[in-house]
C-alpha cells in the first residue's frame, strides 16, 4: 500500500521509547510520504534533533518561539499542514496535558490548536499506564475521536516487565496504512444532515427549545465527511464548531430548518435527520418584550413536520433516516414514526435506558424498514455515528 505524498507530522515526547521512532520515520519516507515532526524538550534529551532531521529530511520543530526567525503563527501553520499527527511516544504526561487542554509547549500546543486526525502510541511504566487517571484521559481522548495504537507488553526501560511498551515502529505503521488506504464508503454521495435544536419566538427575548445540544448531529456529519461524503449540517442554534470542509447552514426556528432541507433535499443522496425540531410553537409571536406580572397563556400551534413533508418529492434511490426520542413505549413509537414517514432507518433514543441530552456518550436502538431491531450499547456519541454511517452505507 502506498502513501505517497501524504503528509504526516510525528510528533515525540519525553520517553526512552524515543529511540524506536527514527525506524518509524524511515518507513514512512519508504512509503514516500512528506514527514515532519516536532519535538518537546524531553524528547530532545533521548535523541537528538539531528537524527530525526536525517531521517525525515526535514527540519525539526523544537521551540514555541524560535530565536531569529520570525514564528507569530508558526503554532497555526504546524496544526493545519498534515493529513495525520502521530504522536510516538507519547508520554502519560502529554496525554494528561492534551485530555486537559494544557498548551504549555509547541507540541501540545500544536494539537490543541488542530482539527486533523491524531494517532497516539503511549508508552510509559506499567503503573502509569494503568494508572484510573491516565486511563480515564486515554478514555476521554478515544470518545474526542484520537486514535490509539496500544502498547505492548514486556520488558521495560525501568527493568520490569508488564504492559506500556511502545508499539514497535512496524505496527504503528500498519494502521497509518490502514488510515490512508481504508476505502470511503461514502465516497462522492452527497448527505445532509441536521442537527441540534429549534428554537420558537415568544417574544424578541423569548423561546420555546429543548434539550437537544447537536452533539449527536454535529458527530453524525463528521462521520460521514470521513467517510468521504459531501457533506451539508443544518444545524439549530448550537456552539459546536463542524470539521473544517463541511457546509454548515444555520437555522434558528423549525420553519427555517424546513426551508433550508427542501432546498437542498434534491440533491443529496442521504437525508439524515438528527435534528431536534420544535413540535409546537406560539400561535402568535409577540412584537415587543412580554412584561412580567400576572398570568401569561400561550396558544400553540403544531409546527411544519419537515420529514413528512419530503414524502411527496422523495426519489427512488434516495436514503432518508430519521431520529426519535421517547420516554415510554419507545420500540413501539419509534415503529410507527418509521412507517409513517416512510423511513429507510429510524435511531431510537430513549429516556428509559439513558439521558442522551449533554452528554458524550449514548445508546441507541436501531430498527430498519424490514423491522429489525438492533441495540448498540453505551459508547461515545462519536463512535456510534461512525457505526451508523457504515450502517446507512449498507443500506440496499
């Protein structure tokens, strides 16, 4: 398998595991891939610069604010310029200051100012590694999207034997391969998405909302653009920012969200409907603010039911998909709202099995149109939508 011309950036810290990663390199410039990396002052401290300058056949990054050269943005142009960091070794440390969002040097913050994939090989003591803290920032990281390459076990630098050796250079090459090369099950389809919540006016300061935060939306369209789908998000008033090369269309009401799919319904491929859109709204939206004192009524009226209404112009080869979120009966209701608006699938969220507003994580149940039911367990929101869209992939 070839790479040729894709760009990597590897990155090392402070570990005697140090000493593996010029075999790495070499295999990647094998591959004819453009290599650069960057290196904390540990790392520095177990093998030279020059070594891995020799190697990559190109400079090394050291410094934050390099001396007599001018480096204002240098931090930016590191982060955005690779297709793959690989972090090798990476030391319990950077996983904790990168879980914490800690930039206190160019590396890390390199990967915190990045939007780009990041493969981390830990290597580290057996405690450390075992360490409730360091797993739970490796843990946190992997529902973020980072890509780890377990350590292995045996004899370690600190004359013990147990688990936390880095992986040797030939098997964090593999996935890097594997990465690159994984075919796009998605490719050249064109997916709208729609995410987050709806929000109706009561007045110029006023609202009716849900809970919905977009996450499960905003990850939906990452999952999809990775898979290599054209990717358009609709998305209600969230504060989550999309992956760089996705068309982000922001609504506020569900009237809006309404206009904006229609628009685009034609030409997508798949139509996955993420979204939490208001069922009801005010009948009448007041011009000025609603004074408080005494009673208030609010007359409500259904809104524009978005998926029912792209029945009638649906076409034939079209995939629709389509969230619900119950709190009884879930299986059932789920089940009819999939044959009433005519779904290819249908992601049953329920309140009975876990509260999915907020959080990173969630569990689903899928039913198809033939009515198979399938429960995915608890895992990062992330993650389930990479599972969704290999899922909607295969959709016949």
């Amino acid at each position: 398998m070839s790479i040729k011309d894709k760009k990597i950036i590897v990155g090392l810290t402070g570990g005697i595991a140090a000493y593996k990663t010029p075999g790495l390199i070499r295999l990647l410039k094998k591959d004819s891939a453009d290599v650069r990396a960057i290196m904390t002052e540990g790392a520095a401290k177990f093998i030279t610069p020059l070594t891995i300058e020799t190697v990559s056949q190109n400079p090394v990054a050291l410094e934050m604010f390099p001396e007599n050269r001018f480096a204002g943005t240098h931090h930016i142009d590191l982060a955005e310029w690779p297709d793959l960091f690989v972090i090798a070794p990476a030391t319990a440390n950077f996983i904790g200051k990168v879980a914490s969002g800690i930039c206190d040097e160019l590396l890390t913050t390199v990967i915190c100012a990045t939007r780009k994939p990041v493969m981390i090989a830990p290597a580290m003591n057996t405690n450390m590694y075992f360490n409730p803290i360091t797993q739970k920032n490796i843990d946190y990281l992997k529902s973020l999207g980072y890509h780890f390459i377990n350590p292995g076990e045996g004899e370690l630098a600190c004359n013990t034997v147990g688990w936390g050796r880095m992986a040797e250079p030939e098997e964090i090459h593999q996935p890097i391969l594997s990465f690159f090369q994984k075919k796009k099950s998605l490719n050249k389809k064109k997916v709208l998405v729609t995410a987050g919540p709806c929000r109706e006016a009561i007045d110029p300061v006023r609202f009716i909302s849900n809970r919905s935060s977009g996450k499960m939306g905003y990850a939906v369209a990452r999952a999809a653009f990775e898979a290599g789908a054209t990717v358009t998000l609709v998305s209600g008033p969230t504060d989550i920012a999309p992956e760089p090369g996705i068309d982000l269309v922001k609504v506020e009401s569900t009237e809006e969200m309404y206009l904006a799919v229609n628009a685009r319904f034609a030409d997508c491929d798949i139509l996955i409907m993420a979204a939490a859109p208001a069922d009801f709204k005010a009948e009448k939206s007041a011009k000025h603010k609603i004074k408080k004192g005494g009673t208030l009524s609010l007359k409500l009226t259904p809104t524009i039911d978005i998926l029912n209404s792209l029945k009638k112009t649906r076409k034939k080869n079209q995939k629709v998909v389509g969230f619900a979120l119950e709190t009884e009966n879930g299986i059932k209701n789920a089940r009819a709202k999939l044959k009433e608006k005519g779904l290819d699938l249908i992601v049953l969220n329920s309140l009975e099995n876990a509260a999915p507003f907020d959080s990173d994580d969630n569990k689903v149940t899928l039913i198809n149109k033939t009515g198979q039911v399938e429960s995915l367990p608890l895992m990062s929101k992330l993650e389930l939508a990479r599972q969704l869209i290999e899922k909607i992939a295969g959709i016949k």
